[in-house]
C-alpha cells in the first residue's frame, strides 16, 4: 500500500536553478575574437654575425612616414590612397623599367619556371608616427600583396588566394613573398614621445 | 459528447523535467565556452583599423601588450601619459623580458615556438614606445606578433 503512494519529484524548480546558471554565464560570457595583422619580427643581429647583403637600390621602395603622419614614397610625397597602387606596380615592374626592381626566374612547385620580383619595401617610422597611421600604411601594403596574390592565384588555379588548397598557398605567397623590412625609426625631432 | 469531456479532463500536466536536461545541456555549453577575463584593463584601448587581419588561432598561445592612456579613474595617480600594461599593472619596456620568460614557462616544450604576442595598442599612441616594445621583443626572441585591429565599420 505505501509503495503505491511513491513521492513525485518535483523538478520544475530544477529548471529554475539551472536556468539562473546558463544566465550568469550568458552574461559572463566574452565571445570576443581577437583579429590581427599577423607579423614576424626579425632576429636581432648579434655583433659578430655579417650584416645581411646591401640590397640594390632599384629592388627597395623607400616608405617614409614622419612625426606629422605625413607619408612620402621614394622621396615624394604621396597619399595614404595611393600607396596600395604604387606597391602594386612596384612589385610587378610591368614595362621592367630599370628603376624599378628586378625579377629572378625562379622555380616553383605547382607553378614552374616564374619571373619573381627581388622587390623590398622598406618601412621606416619617426617615434613621434602615429599608431594608426603606421597601421593604415601596413594595411595599405597588405592589401597590395592579397591583391597581386589574389590576381594571380584566379589566374593559376581560377580560385582566390584564401579559397587555395594548403600547398598552393605556399606556391602563391613563392611568387610574391611578403619582403617588408622595417628599418629602425629616427629619433624624433619634434613632437612629444 | 462524454467522449470529449474525458478527453479534455486527461489533457493535464505535462512532464517539465526535460526542460532542466535542456537547460543544463545549454548551461555546459556555455561553461564550456566561457573564459573568464584574466585581466582587467586600466588604460584606454581603441584599436586601429585594418582590413588585412586573421584571427588568432590560440588564445592559449597569445600573451598580450596592453599600451594607451590610462582610465580615467587612474589618471590621477598615474597621469595621462600613455602607459604600457601587462597582466594587471602598468610596467616599463623592461618588464618585458620577465613576462615573455613567464609565459614560456607555462607552455609546452613543443608549443613555446608558437608564442604569439598580441599588440592591443590605442591608435593615439606615438610609434617611440611601439619600437622600444618590437625592440625588446626582438631581444628576448619573441618574434611573432600580432598588431590587434577591428574591421572597419561600413
């Protein structure tokens, strides 16, 4: 007779509890991804070791930015905007002009025999350079790598660049290697630290 | 008509008890997921704009630089200077070599290579102190980095 009358276990307020839980870590919660430029820094050059080879001066675009966040290009000065279409053009040295940078045959897998810019753009900076315009340069010369990049893999494999297969990646940035170089900022002149 | 009558009377409770097996199914999700913020940040952070990012693969890999101005409520005691942060206070460049040491030790042997340290640098900041830390890094063979930006707005 007393085990018919088995007590039911309430669970509703279970719900309840475990309802209170999931809203705590909803709240607490961060989905927050972290998106980046990714770089690589160069090894610092000990005392002894060579320095590394002089480059050609034809090979390196010189990018200027001063305190006053003012870019000047190979001497010039010149507009943020500009700048992705002169990285572009640097680099591919269409016409080979003889002032722009020289191309070595080199031999790439899945590629072949392909003309490979020797090109260099060199970065250098002022202490007093903002970061956002330091920023906004780098940008502009990423953007002008992903779009050669990007023309040049639909032209090979008829996919963009982040849509390639792992190893034609590699053969991708084989036939425009990122050669950005950093070059130790002047001290500055003017303007606060 | 008694027919229907029966049946509206046995149309009674329905069993809640799966509603908690989905609820906590729900709340291990999310428990699973969440990371607590290790750190809390006292300087003012805006970070640049950039269109050419990736994300960061391991967060568990990825030690963070903190520079820009400090909040407001420590202005007063720290000024309005642009300041760098690591883990929870505010350091100098030669703090530097200390918290790349203790990250490392926390990894792996085979993970230490794959450090990554994340820039999360306001865009007001001057490029001096941006250099001194590149430079410090480049000194205690730090290489990766990473410069932490949003997307722009369209």
């Amino acid at each position: 007779m007393a085990k018919r009358s088995t007590p039911e276990l309430n669970a509703s307020s279970m719900a309840d509890i475990a309802f209170l839980l999931l809203t705590f870590f909803l709240l607490t919660t961060t989905m927050d991804q972290n998106i980046g430029m990714p770089r690589r820094l160069p090894p610092i050059l000990e005392e002894e070791q060579e320095k590394p080879p002089e480059i050609n001066k034809r090979n390196i675009m010189q990018v200027h930015v001063n305190s006053m966040d003012a870019l000047m290009v190979n001497g010039k000065p010149m507009e943020v905007i500009f700048l992705k279409d002169e990285v572009k053009t640097f680099l591919l040295n269409p016409n080979n002009d003889t002032d722009k940078p020289e191309k070595e045959v080199k031999n790439i897998e899945l590629v072949g025999a392909i003309p490979v810019s020797k090109g260099v753009v060199s970065l250098q900076t002022d202490r007093g350079t903002s970061y956002s315009m330091y920023m906004a340069v780098q940008n502009e010369i990423m953007r002008a790598y992903s779009e050669l990049r990007d023309e040049f893999a639909v032209s090979q494999f008829q996919l963009p660049y982040a849509r390639l297969s792992e190893d034609r990646q590699e053969a991708v940035r084989g036939v425009y290697p990122l050669n950005i170089s950093e070059a130790e900022p002047r001290e500055a002149k003017k303007g606060k630290r | 008509m008694k027919l229907i009558k029966k049946k509206k009377r046995s149309a009674g409770t329905y069993s809640s008890s799966s509603m908690s097996d989905i609820v906590f199914m729900l709340l291990f999700f999310f428990m699973v997921t969440t990371t607590m913020r290790e750190e809390e940040i006292n300087v003012n952070i805006k970070l640049p704009e950039a269109t050419e990012i990736a994300k960061l693969e391991r967060k568990d890999l990825t030690c963070y630089i903190n520079v820009g101005t400090p909040i407001a409520p420590l202005q007063g005691k720290f000024g309005t200077d642009t300041r760098m942060q690591l883990n929870d206070k505010f350091s100098t460049v030669n703090d530097i070599r200390d918290f790349v040491a203790a990250k490392r030790e926390q990894l792996s042997e085979a993970d230490r290579a794959q450090l990554t340290v994340a820039f999360k640098i306001d865009e007001q900041t001057r490029m001096g102190i941006v250099t001194d830390v590149k430079q410090e890094l480049r000194r205690c063979q730090a290489l990766r980095i990473s410069y932490l930006a949003t997307l722009p707005q369209k």
